[in-house]
C-alpha cells in the first residue's frame, strides 16, 4: 500500500477531473455501475481501505474502523445483498470522527438524511431501514470485487454524482493526464457547438463503417 503522503500526491492530480472522464480513458470498462449517491453531490477522493463481508452482517466493517487512518474511503464488498442495511448514521460519524472521506458499498445504507445533511460522500446499491447482523466473518485489507470491478487495498477512489472509478496508484499521472487531455476536447466540442460549426462528418464515416455489406 502505498504512503499516504503519495496517495495525497496521486489524488491531487484529479483535482476537478470528472469519472466520466477517468471512465472514458478507461476504455468505458471500470468503474461502479449500480452503485449510487447517497449522500448528495460532494464528491470522493481517497485511498481504498477494503473490507469483505458476509451478506447482511457488519462485523467486519466495524473491525475496520479501528484501522482507519485519515483518507482512507472503506470500499466494501456485501456480495450485492440489499436485505439489510451495513452502515448507517453511527458508522458514518465513527468513520468521520477517524478521518475517512467515504464508503463504497457493494449493499445497502440506511440513515441516508444523515449522510446528505453531513454531505459525506457514500455509494451503496440500495437503501433499507432494516439494520445488520453483527456476527462475521469477513476480511480487511484483501482484494474485493464491487460491482464486477477489482478493488486492491490503496487503490485511488474518484466518485462523484455519476458514480465511482477506481485507479491503480502506478497509472495515476498517465490516467491523469489522458483524463485532463479528454476534458480539453470536450471543451472544444462544447465551443463549436456553441459557435455553429460542431463538425458531424465523423458520423458518417461511422455509419458506413457500422453497415453490413452487401453480397
């Protein structure tokens, strides 16, 4: 895992860069894809402090929150299940209180009120009031899969309104740059569409390229 010191490093080179975008230069493939905001629009920066856990049952998130270290997001493999609730308004202050920017949760959230009024960045699949077993077991530290996307303890964790993406720490300045690259096209684009001359002949070339041919 890398120091938090280079995570800083690595996190601030997507200072103000969009998922869509990190997404895009992922060839469109990572990334969250049912997993939504619970929390409102702030965004997510942080390093992955992954935690396994069985269906419906929290003991081990609570395990990992005596291993926070400020920075840390808790990205959390439920397996899917919705049926209860793994975190809500109490693991969200203790994790909070510790210095962790987020959760990530391949299940369900309750309390969700209190995670909008404290605009504390939290992505689950679904919302239950019903609350979770506390009795294990599961794993900290270990690689988990949210969502059909491989998640390794310290990877980065970029989320905003449209979801989250996750980026290994040794790709970060090449995803970066590629993402930063990708914003200044598109702001392009916007511009000649604003101007009137949005050049569509791409379209064509694309279309006869996508046509059967003809015996």
């Amino acid at each position: 895992m890398i120091s938090s010191a280079d995570a800083a490093s690595a996190l601030d080179l997507f200072e103000g860069i969009p998922t869509s975008a990190v997404s895009d230069c992922l060839g469109r493939l990572a990334g969250t894809h049912t997993l939504r905001p619970q929390h409102g629009d702030s965004w997510l920066r942080g390093t992955a402090l992954t935690v396994r856990v069985r269906a419906g049952d929290n003991l081990a998130i609570h395990d990992a929150l005596r291993q926070v270290r400020p920075g840390h997001v808790l990205v959390i493999d439920g397996g899917g299940s919705e049926e209860r609730a793994l975190v809500g308004e109490i693991l969200m202050k203790l994790a909070q209180k510790r210095g962790a920017t987020g959760f990530v949760i391949d299940g369900s959230v309750r309390d969700v009120a209190a995670f909008r009024a404290a605009a504390f960045p939290c992505y689950a699949r679904a919302v239950t009031h019903r609350g979770p077993y506390k009795l294990g077991p599961g794993e900290v530290g270990e690689l988990v899969v949210l969502d059909g996307q491989p998640v390794h303890p310290g990877d980065l964790v970029l989320g905003d309104e449209d979801g989250v993406v996750f980026v290994r720490p040794q790709d970060a300045v090449m995803l970066a740059g590629a993402a930063r690259r990708k914003l200044a096209d598109e702001a392009a684009t916007l511009a000649s569409i604003e101007r009137g001359d949005y050049d569509e002949r791409w379209i064509d070339a694309a279309l006869a390229n996508s046509l059967p041919t003809r015996p």
